[in-house]
C-alpha cells in the first residue's frame, strides 16, 4: 500500500512540475488561418510564433504571400 501511495505522490508532483513549467509558455491567441493556402508544416509553425509574428504573417498572408516570408527581416 505504501508503493501505491509513493507512486501516486510522484506521478502528482511531476504532473504539477508539468504544469508550472507550460505557465511560462505564451498561448497562441491567434487562431491559424485556414481559409489561406498553406504550405506543408505551417500548423507546427505557427504554434512556435509570438502573438506579434503571428499578426505580421497574417498581413503576409492576406497579401498572397507566405508565413515563412513574414519571418524574414525587412531591410
């Protein structure tokens, strides 16, 4: 019963560990743009962009362009 109750105590404490560690992680608030055409791999993507960058692609992607052209620096 003691093994039950250490394992159970463990598995709570790294889901908890889990947990704090995606708190820090910014949440995507803006949701991808299916209706524009998407290249291979651009969902993976657009999850790993800022709020900021994901506005900019969307302005990209309005003008016919790509996401991973939004990300290029403008000189």
């Amino acid at each position: 019963m003691v093994r039950l109750w250490d394992t159970k105590m463990a598995l709570l404490g790294f889901t908890a560990l889990l947990l704090s560690a995606c708190a820090d992680r910014q949440v995507s608030q803006v949701p991808l743009p299916w209706d524009f055409p998407l290249m291979p791999g651009d969902a993976a993507l657009w999850e790993t962009l800022t709020i900021e960058q994901q506005r900019r692609a969307l302005a990209f992607l309005s003008d016919g362009s790509t996401i991973r052209s939004s990300l290029i620096e403008d000189y």
